[in-house]
C-alpha cells in the first residue's frame, strides 16, 4: 500500500484543481484491501474515497485521508446461453474495459463508450449516456465496509439504482469501497439506437446495420465532438443533471418554452434538458477569469488553466440561480462537491 502525506490531489481529479490531502492511501493489491481496514482508523465523516476522480470538485482541501483503489483485474466468470457475466476490480478504466468486452465478442455497454472514470465508480453514480444506463447490465456489486473491514454483496435490486444516483452516492455515501462489480453482458449483439443523435451519427458513417463496435466508434466520435477533451482542457463532463419533474410541470414549460426538449423518464415523469436551459440563459461559452462554460456543451464547466474550485463552483452557482430564475427549475451538479 503506497502512503503519501501531505499530498497535492491537484493530478487525481480532471478539473485539475489545486488542492491537498493530509494524506493519500493507494490500494495496489487485495491484500493492501484487506489490511486497510485494520491499518487505518476510517472515517466516513472526513475520509473520501476518490475513483478516477472525473466527477469530483475540490472547493476545499482534505483535512483528513484520501483511499485510492487502483485494484485491476478483469475475467469471465459464467456463460450460459446468449449472457455472459464478467467479473471486474473497481480500479480498472471504464473505458478500457469497453474496448476489452467489445474485444471477446461481447455486447452492453458499447454506448458507454469514453465515459471517464473507473469501473467501481460506475455503480455510485449509475452512469448513462446514449439511451443506456450501468443498471441495464449491472448484475452484482462487491463493496468492502471500511470502519468494520466487513465484506458486503449487493445484488442489483439492493444498489438502489436511479437517475445518475445509487444507495453508493446518497444513504450509503463514504461508507463502502467497490471492490467489484458483475456485469451481465450479451453474445449476441441488440443496438440500443433509441437516442436520435447515434443514429444520425451512423447513418452519417453510411452505416444502416451496425456491429456493437461500429456504435462504440459512432458513440466515441459523438463524445470528441460535442464535449471537450479533459487531456486538452480541465473538466468533469456534464456538471448539472437533466432535471426530473411530473408532467404538469413538463407541459406549463413546454407551453412556454416551445422549442425546451422533454423526454419521457421513469415513472410517468419528464426529463428536461439541463444544456438547453443554460444555453438560453447565455452561459455558453461564457468565461469569468480561467472558470467558464464549455463553447463545446453548457452543460460542461471548465478550468481554463488555473481556476480554483471555489471559483468554478461560484459560476455553478451562478447558473443555477439564473435558471431557477427564468425557468423555475433548480439544477443538481452531477460532480460531488468537497466544501
């Protein structure tokens, strides 16, 4: 287990904002999971569990310790028929294990393709994009309960999976690490094409019958497009969620707002787009200092070069407000927020 002390966590999250931790714990090995919980004094008040850190926004230092799981390892465990479950360490890159399961003839998450962050992250945050979401294919979950060094598994229905959210991220927040996760993956390959821009996307690469590959490419060539590059420019993707609300409220905006995109979400509910409403409130491409909204997607904050998190999270703010103003609807930041 490497240890660090008074360490700079300004390369482990992809705004790229300075900021330090008393110290960093970095899992290399099972053992070094195993021996974490009798080694360190864990506090889920204080402690913070980091990933790949794409979704986190320092706007303050750690006070305290940081553990990073940098476990790898991936395999097949079952197949049975058409379903295959593999089994994956929550250090692996999410992106790269899509490469590899596209590799062995496997399909399910070609649409997740290029999402930022590690495996064992994806639970917490029930990641989604292009008409799919982790709890399409999320079998099971390992987690390991830090203050106890207990070993927990969670089916799917015990995750309380939802709209970029999970038991993880909200009631059981800080208190486990994913040690691993199962994915229930198919051999044979049904395109999920519901959403309007893939097929456009494909049909512009004169493709009618796509492979599983070909919608990762068309998915990936999406993303270099519309969203800028965190290699290129510091960011953490889209920073606001879409908003859910009841129909009533999807309608009086719509009657207002004519040309505001509502999709259909779970439960009888609508989805609003977050982008749009930012964009029309003339945040796009907007810049204050090195903190801006990407020219690329309003739903993306930037750090030009050397913003603070205070100073993105006060252009957050910003948005939000003049939003709630105009359309009524309060926005949630996707990325969790360290004060």
């Amino acid at each position: 287990m490497k240890r660090s002390l008074h360490a700079s966590l300004k390369h482990l999250n992809s705004f790229s904002v300075e900021a330090s931790a008393d110290q960093i714990l970095e899992l290399e090995s099972e053992q070094d999971l195993l021996e974490l919980a009798a080694e360190h004094q864990y506090d889920p008040a204080t402690d913070l569990l980091l990933g790949g850190g794409s979704n986190i926004l320092f706007a303050a230092n750690v006070e305290a310790t940081v553990i990073l799981n940098r476990i790898t390892g991936k395999r097949i465990i079952s197949e049975s028929g058409n379903e295959v479950l593999v089994e994956v360490c929550g250090g692996e890159n999410w992106h790269q294990l899509v490469l590899w399961s596209l590799e062995q003839g496997l399909s399910g998450i070609e649409n997740l393709s290029l999402i930022p962050g590690l495996a064992g992250a994806a639970p917490m945050q029930n990641i989604g994009a292009y008409g799919v979401e982790l709890s399409d294919v999320l079998e099971s979950v390992q987690a390991i309960e830090l203050q106890t060094g207990e070993i927990h598994h969670f089916e799917h229905s015990d995750c309380q999976l939802s709209y970029r959210d999970s038991r993880f991220k909200s009631s059981d927040a800080n208190r486990f690490l994913i040690s691993h996760v199962v994915l229930r993956l198919q051999r044979k390959f049904v395109p999920k094409l519901a959403y309007a821009g893939l097929q456009e996307e494909l049909k512009s690469m004169g493709i009618d019958q796509p492979t599983a590959k070909q919608v990762s490419n068309a998915v990936i060539r999406i993303r270099l497009r519309k969203l800028p590059n965190p290699e290129v420019i510091a960011n953490a993707g889209s920073f606001f969620k879409n908003p859910i609300v009841d129909q009533l409220t999807a309608e009086a905006l719509h009657k207002d707002f004519a040309d505001l995109p509502v999709y259909a979400a779970a439960d009888g509910k609508a989805k609003l787009s977050a982008a749009w409403m930012i964009d029309h409130c003339g945040w796009k491409g907007h810049r204050e200092g090195d903190a801006g909204v990407s020219n690329q997607h309003a739903l993306v904050l930037v750090n030009y070069r050397n913003a603070s998190g205070q100073h993105l999270l006060d252009l957050a703010t910003a948005i939000t407000d003049s939003v709630k103003q105009r359309f009524g609807i309060m926005l949630s930041p996707e990325p969790r927020i360290i004060l």
